[in-house]
C-alpha cells in the first residue's frame, strides 16, 4: 500500500477531468445544470447522486474530502468552513437540549466559548472532568450523556491524555468520542487506531499548507453505532453507519450553511501534499527549540511533550508515531517579562494561530484567554507568565537565534 505523502498526491479524481488537468480544478460556482427535469429529480432525492449547489457538494470540495478520506481509510469524511464549523456542526447533529457531553476545561478557548455561550443557552449540559484521571470521567455519565470530547495535545497546556482509556471509556458507556486532532494531524495519528469514532480537525492549521485559508474536517471513522444515541435511533435504523453523514448532509451542515469554499478546498489538498514534510520539520524544530530554552535561565516550566521531562512524553511517544508536534510554552518571570520579549522578536512573529510555515509567539492569557477571569483562566491553566511559541518550518539556527537575543536582559 503506499505510503502518506504518495496518497496525498496521486488519490485520484472520482470522474475524469475532461482536460486531463492533472490538478483539481477550482470549481467556483454555485449550481450546475441537468439536462432533464427527471434527472434533477433524482439528485435531490439523492438516488443518483450529483452536485447541485455548492452549499451542499461541489468536485473541488468532495476531492478534498476524498484524499482526507484515502488518507485515513475513514469511512466519511465532510469539510466544512473551518474548525469551529467542524465542531459545532457534530455536536449539533448528535445532542440537544437536556443532553450534555462530557469535556475538560483545557480545551482551546473559542470551544469552551462554543460549548458554554453558545451552546449552553441552547440547553447543552457540559461538564468537566480531568482527563488525565479517567475515574473523573465515569462520574460525570449518566443516560443523558452523548459524547465525550477531547483534544489530542490540549492547547496551550498541552496535556496529552491517553486516549486507548478515554476510547476503552466511551465503548463501555456505548458513547460516543469525538476527538480535536487538529495539532496531531493524520500523518502522525491516526485516531481510528486509537478508538475515537469522530474526529474535527481545523484544516485552518496543518492542512492548509502554510496558513493559506481557513477550513474543517469532520472524520467519521465508522466506528460508533448510532442507535446507541436515542436522539438518532430512528434515523440509524434507516441509514445505519450513513446516520451522521446523512445528518449533516442533509439537514444540519446543510442548514446551518458553514460551507467550504471550493477555492480553500483547492489549496487545502494542495497543502496535504506537503503535511508531512512539514509535520517532521516543525516538530524536529520545535525539540530543537525546548532543547535549547531548557537551557536559558531565564525561561522556566519549559513544556513540551517531546521533552524526556514531561510528564506526557511516554503516552505521546505511543500515541503519535514519535513525533510531538509544533507547540512549545515556557514562562517567565511576569506578564511585563513576556510583553518585553514579545517585543524584541525579530524573525518569530507575534501573531495568533499555529502550525504556520512561520514560527508565531503569544501571550496567551492577554489574548486567547482575554475574555476569562483570572481565576477561571488558573482553572484553564493558563498562566500569566505563560509564552506559547507555535514553531514554522524556518532554520532551527535563526530561530534559536531569534530566541536567544529576545531573551537577554
Ligand atoms: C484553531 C483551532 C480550532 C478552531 O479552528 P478554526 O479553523 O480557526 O475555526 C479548534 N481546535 C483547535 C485545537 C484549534 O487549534
């Protein structure tokens, strides 16, 4: 069978392209044309399958989701508008008012917003268990619970959790385990190995190649029987395995209209084809990077799971195929501390998002976390005196560099 970066670049197109184009066109249109009445029919009722509208399906979206697909032997795969999009459009396919998924507090901050601002007044319940003490988690079940929700790496603590017993958990409850492997992307993780029935993914990061477009994935490994879930009971015994796709294909992602554009899907599978050269750089980088500040006096609680020192190292190490991914946090000794290195960067940018080509450094409590008391940001674990530095692709000698002049006094 071959290999990652072989599937990324040869999956095929499910028609020809009448021109032999050897890329996947840019599709940017709305509708497309039948040539009867009947066969219009037809596709809406989804006898014979056709793109129609691109809210719903279009060729450059659908090549998307067919490499994502090759590339995870999943058994569906839909993308959507981004990450957050991913996210939303599963927990609403798959719970209610009077439902609630069990979570943790360390989770990246627009979901914890998504799930208690949003969502809370909708009548979602969301408790909070530590992930990394699984009894936590078998209290908070009860008939009501339809999923447990987790990341791979949290952002930024960057707890790994050990996803086998979080899996082990979910399959004696019957529920559902829906997991954000956003910063573990498909090459070093695959999550239907690991027991996780959904995975969302911000395309946004790894995926779009350099921090091109926004986007997200929804991975539907086929594992989950969805007549567990009684909301989706009469809609599994009709569609089966097909329930959630069919969910959100033809009701909630449709209706709620989060849609891809086909041009974000194009250089989303443009940005596949070099996941995983990226993924080995930015992560041998980011060792490279938490070597060298464990080194700096003045850097301090040096976090990464590729450290030999964390606590995480050995269940990551298992988890993800060796590599540890691209995010690192230290601290300092006070916010002004972090604001004054900020400050001094010359290469390394100060700028939100992760897994860009270029290596980017925040103050997360001033700005991610912004919106959160100081005490519920100690329950999230973010620090006043915390840096995250998401590492890029660039010379690890400049960035150390970089690094090093930033941190003198
Ligand atoms: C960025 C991110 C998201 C949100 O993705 P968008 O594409 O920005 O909507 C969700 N989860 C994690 C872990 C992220 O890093």
């Amino acid at each position: 069978m071959a290999g990652f970066t072989t599937k990324a670049i040869h999956t095929p197109f499910l028609k020809k392209d009448t021109h032999g184009s050897l890329r996947m066109p840019v599709y940017d249109t709305v509708a497309f044309e039948f040539d009867t009445a009947e066969e219009l029919q037809t596709a809406f009722l989804g006898q014979k399958p056709r793109h129609a509208y691109s809210r719903i399906t279009n060729p450059t979206i659908e090549h998307l989701e067919q490499k994502v697909k090759n590339l995870t032997d999943a058994f569906a795969v839909v993308a959507v508008a981004s990450g957050m999009a991913a996210i939303a459009n599963v927990v609403l396919s798959i719970a209610g008012q009077g439902d609630n998924i069990i979570t943790t507090k360390h989770v990246f901050g627009n979901t914890y917003s998504l799930f208690e601002k949003t969502l809370g007044p909708w009548g979602l319940k969301i408790r909070y268990a530590d992930f990394s003490k699984p009894t936590t988690i078998k209290k908070l079940i009860d008939s009501n619970t339809r999923a447990i929700f987790f990341e791979a790496i949290t952002n930024p603590q960057l707890e790994v959790a050990s996803i086998k017993v979080l899996a082990k958990i979910a399959r004696e409850s019957k529920i559902l385990l829906i997991g954000d492997t956003t910063v573990t992307p498909l090459y070093f993780f695959s999550g239907q190995d690991s027991g996780v029935d959904i995975e969302v993914i911000s395309a946004t990061k790894y995926i779009s190649g350099g921090a091109t477009t926004i986007g997200g994935l929804i991975i539907d490994n086929g594992t989950y029987d969805w007549r567990n879930n009684p909301r989706l009971k009469n809609e599994a015994r009709k569609y089966g395995q097909f329930t959630l796709v069919t969910r959100l294909k033809r009701e909630v992602a449709r209706n709620v209209g989060a849609c891809l554009s086909p041009h974000n899907a194009y250089l989303q599978s443009l940005g596949l084809e070099t996941l995983a050269l990226r993924a080995d750089r930015s992560s041998e980088n980011a060792l490279g990077l938490a070597k060298f500040l464990a080194r700096q006096p003045r850097a301090v609680k040096i976090n990464y799971p590729g450290l030999k020192s964390s606590p995480y190292y050995t269940v990551a190490r298992s988890q993800f195929k060796g590599n540890f991914g691209a995010l690192l946090t230290f601290d300092l000794s006070s916010r002004e501390a972090c604001f004054s290195f900020l400050n001094k960067l010359k290469l390394i940018r100060r700028a939100t998002n992760i897994n860009d080509n270029k290596t980017l450094a925040i103050h997360p409590a001033s700005t991610i976390f912004c919106e959160y008391s100081p005490e519920l940001k100690t329950e999230m674990g973010v620090a006043e005196t915390m840096i995250r530095i998401a590492v890029g692709i660039e010379d690890l000698e400049d960035l150390t560099a970089d690094l090093k002049q930033a941190l003198e006094e």
